[in-house]
C-alpha cells in the first residue's frame, strides 16, 4: 500500500511560473524524499528532508515538512521545460520505503 | 563512479513463466532495494537486500524472491508469472541497512506478461 499522497495529481504551468506540489502521509517518519522521474523511467533523488527539519533549499527546490500535520510541499521556483516530469514523495522508516502515486508536472514553453 | 545499471531493458513473457531482472548496485553500495510501478502508480516496494541478506519485505507473494550476491549486484525473480506483473521493475542501490537513506535507482526494466 501507498503511505504518501500528493496533490495535485496533475499540474500544467507555463515555463517562468512556480510550481507547489503537496504531499501527505499517514505514519511517524524519519525522513521524507523527494524523486523526480522522467517518462517512466529511474527516478532521480531531489531532496530529503528528515523529521526534525523543518524546510530545506536545494538550487530552485524549497521543501518544507510539517510532522504534525503529517505533510511535505515541494516548491519548483522559476519552471523550465526541462522539469515537465512525475515526482514522488517517499517516507522512510526503518526499512520500509513508501512512495505516493506521484504529480504530474507539465511546464509549457 | 559507476551508476545503477540493470537488465534487460524490455521483455516480454506469458502468463505462468519464470523471470528473472538484474542490478548491478552503485559502486561503494552494500544495499539493493528493488521494487514494482504500474503504469501511472508510484513505486511498490518489493523487498531489500542488505549485505546479501533480505532485510524487510513489502506486501507482495512468496513468488517474488531475490539474491544478493558478494559483489552486492542482486537479481529479482517471478515464479508463475500473472497478468498484473505487468510493470517497471525498479532497483535502487544504497548504503546502510536503513531504507530512509538517499537511494539511487537505476533505469528499470519493463515487463510485459501476455
């Protein structure tokens, strides 16, 4: 089964524009990450962020966890063509990794 | 540094056959995890090898098991193979017996049952 979900399922933005991607989860976690996968191939690690974090900056990604509301948002500053991809939210904990059924980013020129 | 490598790339197989996926892990990488998407899904974890060891399992049947070898590359395989195992085989290589830790992925094989 899933742990994380994001919303939306689907984004259309025009290249410049931010893109928000949120993400919930339903159990404790020791950290959550960020993939990015292109036209259904290997997924690319973005970010991760553990529990006791509260935002993190990575080039144009900003993320931010809230561990009481049980959520993650994934902001993408300054869109390019080029980001038009899936991305996955992930919790670890212990040895179990759940990915969430993904949002799918298309950034138009 | 070497990549996540796996093989094959596509294949195709009938319902009730055998297969078998592999992957080489990222050079310095002791931990292979491998794991299912169907289309439009996220990732579904399959299970984790740890230093040759299966180290944690996901919901899925006793039909999919898996070695990991000293050179920690690892094979996943399907007995009796279904319909619904139609998907992208993904395996992610780590370090650590943690699967919270960053994993690398290779660029999967894609299954198709018929």
């Amino acid at each position: 089964s899933q742990q994380g979900e994001e919303d939306p399922q689907a984004l259309s933005i025009q290249e410049g524009e931010n893109a928000t991607m949120n993400c919930s989860y339903k159990t404790s976690i020791n950290n959550l990450q960020w993939y990015r996968q292109n036209s259904g191939r290997g997924l690319v690690h973005l970010i991760l962020i553990r529990s006791n974090e509260r935002e993190k900056h990575s080039g144009r990604l900003r993320v931010t966890l809230d561990t009481s509301k049980k959520s993650s948002s994934l902001l993408i500053t300054a869109s390019r063509a080029a980001d038009t991809a899936s991305y996955f939210c992930a919790t670890g904990n212990n040895n179990d990794m759940r990915f969430g059924a993904g949002t799918r980013l298309t950034v138009k020129p | 540094e070497t990549g996540v490598t796996q093989s094959p790339t596509h294949l195709i197989k009938t319902r009730g056959q055998q297969v078998t996926l592999r992957c080489s892990s990222q050079s310095g990488h002791n931990t292979v995890s491998w794991y299912q998407q169907a289309l439009g899904q996220g990732p579904q974890f399959i299970f984790q090898y740890y230093r040759e060891e299966e180290n944690g399992r996901g919901n899925f049947p006793p039909r999919f098991s898996g070695l990991q070898f000293p050179n920690y590359s690892s094979e996943l395989n399907v007995n009796a193979l279904e319909l619904d195992d139609s998907a992208l085989y993904l395996c992610a290589s780590s370090w650590g017996a943690h699967m919270q830790e960053t994993q690398y992925f290779g660029p999967g094989t894609r299954l198709l049952v018929l």
